[in-house]
C-alpha cells in the first residue's frame, strides 16, 4: 500500500503453487458489504509467545484464540490507538484480559466463519497490527481491516 498513512498491508505474489494442508488452508476475502459489528466472535491463530514472560519466540504448535469484536472508539478509549490511526483498523481482543495475541504473532490472520453456499468457510477480516503487552485487561487490540482494503486488494490479484 502506500507509504503515507498508517497502512499495515502487503500482498506477496508467490511463483509455486502452495500445498494445502491442516495448517495451510485458503482464507475468503470479505464482501464489501460485510458487517462487522461489536459482539462478532472472531479467531486468531499465530506461532508466537505464549505469555510476556516467556524467552522462546517460535512455538512448536500452531494456537489459535477466539476474540471479539470491538468498537474501534473502544480501542481509542483504551489509549492502544488515536482517532488519527483508527481508520482502516478493527479492534478486538477481550475487555478483562487473559487472552490475545503476543510477540511473533504479528502479521498473523483475524478471521470469522461464515456460512457461503451451504458451506462453513473462513473470512479473514483482520491482521495482527498493533497491541499492547499480551492479553492485559483493558487493552485491546488493533487489527488491519481487510475489507477497507479490498479494492486495492483486488486490483493487485
């Protein structure tokens, strides 16, 4: 995207195909009549620390966290983003902490599942961004909002 604002976006055009498996699977892009709204439970998966005090980076199992959906003043209220930086983002996490994403997880999928065709599929709506600590009370966390992206995503694909 470009480089004045605060995107945090990027598409990589991969030359080989990439096998699918049970850790690699092909994520719907949101319509851009999706409605996120606070309340939606979403889910998050990463490689990253487990808690702030571990010392090892890379897990050795995937772990996914389910989270909800939050107004974005939400976030601003919690100090974790300005108004300035709020378009574009989604805010998510829980409100009394105990759970969230946490360092290595950054660049990671936020995303729901939704009926399509008869068929339970994933919408990734989010990308790790920005957060404070890991899963404190109070303190939300900020997500890329993929569907305010979809026509720049589209262009490229």
């Amino acid at each position: 995207y470009n480089q004045i604002g605060n995107n945090d976006i990027g598409i990589i055009k991969l030359v080989e195909e990439v096998s699918l498996d049970n850790y690699v699977q092909i994520a719907c892009l949101p319509s851009e009549s999706l409605s996120l709204f606070s309340g939606i439970e979403a889910s998050t998966a990463g490689w990253g620390y487990q808690n702030e005090s571990t010392n090892v980076l890379i897990s050795f199992s995937l772990h996914n966290v389910k989270l909800s959906i939050y107004d974005i003043n939400d976030c601003i209220d919690a100090n974790v983003t300005s108004f300035m930086e709020s378009y574009g983002k989604i805010c998510a996490g829980e409100i009394n902490g105990g759970k969230g994403t946490c360092t290595g997880d950054e660049g990671g999928p936020l995303f729901i599942e939704q009926l399509i065709d008869g068929e339970i599929r994933y919408v990734l709506v989010g990308i790790i961004s920005k957060r404070i600590g890991c899963g404190r009370a109070n303190m939300l966390e900020i997500f890329t909002n993929v569907q305010y992206y979809i026509s720049w995503i589209n262009f490229y694909l």
